[in-house]
C-alpha cells in the first residue's frame, strides 16, 4: 500500500484515525498503530512481516541486555549480535544476488542466484534498529521495556517502507508520553496534502515524460531529448521521495509525532557538500553518526573515511554497480570540494556555483537512473552530442511546449518560494488565520490530486525499491 492510493486516503486512513481516537488509552493507541502498521506492510507481501517481527524480536531483547551488562564485555557482544543479524538479513535479500551475478561474470560460473524478493523497506527500518541499538550501547537513550511500544517504533507505517529514517531518540518522548494537539494536527494534516499533491501532481508527471525519453532503445534517443528527460528525472525523483516524507511527517504530526526533516530545497544548494546537507537528511546523518565519525571523522584517515560513506551510501541504494559508481561520484565531488573547489566556489557569483552543482547533480541522476552499465556509457555519449543522434525531435518539441508552464510551476516548487511566502504572512497576519488560509491551500491541491489518483493509473514510487 502506498500514501498516494485511494484505499489508503478514503478507507485505510480514516478507519484508522477512527479506532486510534475512540479511547485516549495510550496502551490502546499504541495497540491500534502497530495493528494498523503491520496489516499496512503485509498489504504488499505478508511473509515479510516474519522478518520484521523476528529482527524487533532480537534488537529488543539485546537493548535490554546491553543495558542489563553495560561496562562489560556482554554489551559489546550483545550489539555485535544485533549487527549481525540486522545487517544478514540486509545483505541475505537484498545483496545476495548482486554477488552471485558478479561472481558467474568473473570466474564464469554458471551459479543460480537465489531468488529472494526484497522485502519493502528493509533497507530503512534495518538502519532504524541499528541506530537504537548502539544509541543504548552509547547510554544516550535507555533501552526500551515495553516490547508493544518498541514494535512501535520500527513498524510505524507512517515511515516504515520508506523513511525518513527516524531515530529512537528523536521520538522517545512521544513513544511513551504524547498528547494530541489540534494545531499540530492540522499542521499534520496540511503537510499531508501538500505532499500528496508534489507526489501525483509534479511526481507522476515527470515520470510519464522521463519514460518518454529514457525508457527506449539508446538508438532511437536525440540529444535535446535525453536532457529533457533527464532533467524531468531531476524533478521526478525529488517530488517523488520529499513528498513522500512531506505525507510521512504530516501523518506523524496527526498522531502526535514529530520527524526530523528529511528535505531542505536540495537544488537551492551551491555545492555537492551542501546538496547533502539538504537531500535524503536522515540517511547522511545516519552514515555520518554511525560510520564516518566512529571510523575516526575529519581526525584520522579523512579520505578513505569519506569514500567508506559514499561507497556505502551508493549501496544502499541498490544492489547494482551504477549505483555504487553514483555514491562514488558524489564522494569524489566532495573530496574536491573541500581540497581546494569550495574556496573557489564561495568567492565565485551564486549562479556560477549554483550551475555548477546543478550540472554535478543533473548528471549524477544519469547514473542513478540506468542500472545497465552499457546503456549508461550510451546514454552519456549521447547527452555529449555523440554523433548519429538528432540534437532534438518534434517529439521533444512537444513534450516541452505541452508542459511548458507545468515545468515552469515545478522549477518554482524547488525553490523556498512557499516558506518565503508564509513567512511574510506570519508577520501581518494572525496564526489562526494563516492556518485557515494553508488549510483551504491544502483543501484545493488535495481535490486535484483526488481527481489525478481517479483519472490516471501511473502512479509509480521510485523509493518502494531501496
């Protein structure tokens, strides 16, 4: 099941919200979440909930025993235990096949990789676990008694198949003592429609265009259309993931949980440090906090600190060389910038340092995109101009002129340019009121993307793979 569905808006949801606020229990609240939240994972698949259950199972039991035998050698076995099993099952479904594939094209073997579906969201609530786990070990949160409420904690659909990745410590308060607040909710609620309407209304738009331009023999691709394509690429994977945290945020808000960000106007950045600074929050903090620093930081080994995240940022992502190549890149850019690009680019005009990361950016999304090396040298010769390809299409003409002002909206919708407005109107108008004036915003982009969920079926979620 997915935010952006009918059955989730008009049944799933609401039922929901019904059960949770029938009786203001928190143990009967908590109940009605994670019964909610697991028939919302097994709507996909429910053989993976074993999996779900059986690594909760183990992380709270050895949180517990951490705490139980902290200073002693038991605790750092008890995380090594934990580590183990969480990031097994990691690699078991979803790497398993990758090394299989790599091994039969290196040695020539002809083994039969085994044939394991990914479980949805394995890759997100697998680093939820870890970072719970050597947060107790650390002593900077205490581990959790009640095995309901720490089930809770990792299966709450409202990020469970696709982020942010949220932290025990960011929302320990709320797990065991919340309250409802009707400004908050509100709030919840208008951040969900505002996510909803950049998922079906930008999301999906970009992604029937980029199938246009990029899902087709590289023979047939002109230059001009494979940057139209690969810039609508550009706006459809940051549509597509922001507003999926935009509707995970707003529904923790509905129930009294409050999520880190996990976006920040990523294409506003002047540099690649900045952009992930912005972009996909949760997971380069994640990987800062939990391997860059321990692996000894900016201190010791910074380089080959840094290529370690980046490479392991690239795998996250997918069990795929391109997407190796892609963290790779970025890490790459990074050490650049801060051996000697990032002096030159704060003394540089904005717009020249702003290009320059949105070329960087654009064509990282390149390698993001094709996971078949050989398409992706083809598709890269040909952004250059390689010969024998048009330099544009009438096909490309009037994909552009047909969505001329729909691109031009998006471009805007990048940009802060709706913050900068509700702050101005913070300044002249009473809160109350510019609570009204965002919900009937929120009322208006909410009916449009019902009549776009009604009258299209494309409606694809890039991030379901990760």
């Amino acid at each position: 099941m997915v935010f952006a569905s009918l059955v989730f808006i008009f049944v799933f949801l609401p039922l929901n919200l019904c059960l949770y606020f029938l009786s203001g229990n928190q143990t009967y609240r908590n109940l009605i979440l994670v019964v909610f939240s697991l028939f919302f994972y097994a709507w996909g698949e429910p053989v993976w909930i074993v999996v779900l259950l059986f690594s909760t199972a183990v992380d709270f039991v050895n949180a517990v025993l951490i705490e139980q035998y902290r200073r002693t050698w038991l605790s750092k076995a008890f995380v090594a235990l934990s580590l183990v099993v969480n990031l097994g099952l990691l690699f078991l479904f979803k790497y398993t096949g990758f090394i299989y594939e790599n091994i039969n094209e290196v040695f020539g073997f002809g083994l039969a990789p085994p044939s394991f579906a990914l479980p949805i969201g394995i890759s997100f609530y697998t680093f939820q676990a870890i970072s719970y786990i050597v947060d107790v070990y650390r002593g900077e949160v205490r581990a959790q008694t009640s095995y309901l409420k720490f089930l809770m904690f990792i299966s709450l659909y409202h990020q469970l198949v696709a982020g942010p990745i949220v932290r025990y410590v960011h929302i320990e308060r709320e797990i065991n003592h919340r309250t409802f607040d009707i400004v908050g909710a509100s709030r919840g609620i208008i951040r969900f429609c505002m996510g909803l309407f950049k998922k079906v209304y930008f999301a999906n738009a970009a992604g029937e265009i980029v199938a246009q331009f990029l899902d087709v023999d590289p023979a047939s691709m002109s230059v001009g259309g494979s940057w139209l394509g690969l810039l609508m690429f550009t706006l459809q994977i940051y549509f597509d993931f922001s507003g999926y945290s935009d509707m995970a945020i707003g529904l923790g808000w509905i129930f009294g949980f409050h999520y880190h960000e996990n976006f920040n106007y990523p294409y506003t950045s002047r540099s690649a440090t900045e952009f992930w600074r912005r972009w996909h929050i949760s997971l380069g903090s994640f990987f800062r906090d939990y391997v860059y620093i321990p692996l000894g930081g900016n201190r010791t080994n910074a380089t080959f600190n840094l290529l370690i995240v980046w490479f392991l940022t690239g795998l996250w992502h997918g069990a795929s060389w391109n997407f190796i190549l892609w963290g790779l890149y970025f890490g790459l850019l990074i050490w650049i910038e801060r051996a000697f690009l990032q002096r030159a680019l704060d003394y540089l005009p904005g717009f020249i340092s702003h290009a320059y990361l949105l070329f960087a950016v654009v064509f990282g999304w390149a390698i993001f995109y094709f996971t078949d090396l050989g398409k992706l040298a083809a598709f890269t010769s040909i952004l250059f101009g390689s010969a024998g390809h048009e330099l544009w299409t009438f096909q490309a003409t009037d994909a552009l002129t047909g969505n001329l002002w729909w691109m031009i909206l998006a471009v805007i919708c990048c940009m802060p340019v709706y913050r900068f407005v509700l702050d101005r109107a913070a300044r002249r108008f009473a809160p109350d009121y510019l609570l009204w004036v965002q919900g009937l915003i929120a009322l208006l982009v909410f009916v449009i993307s019902v009549v776009l969920l009604v009258g299209k079926s494309y409606n694809p979620f890039l991030y379901f793979r990760f």
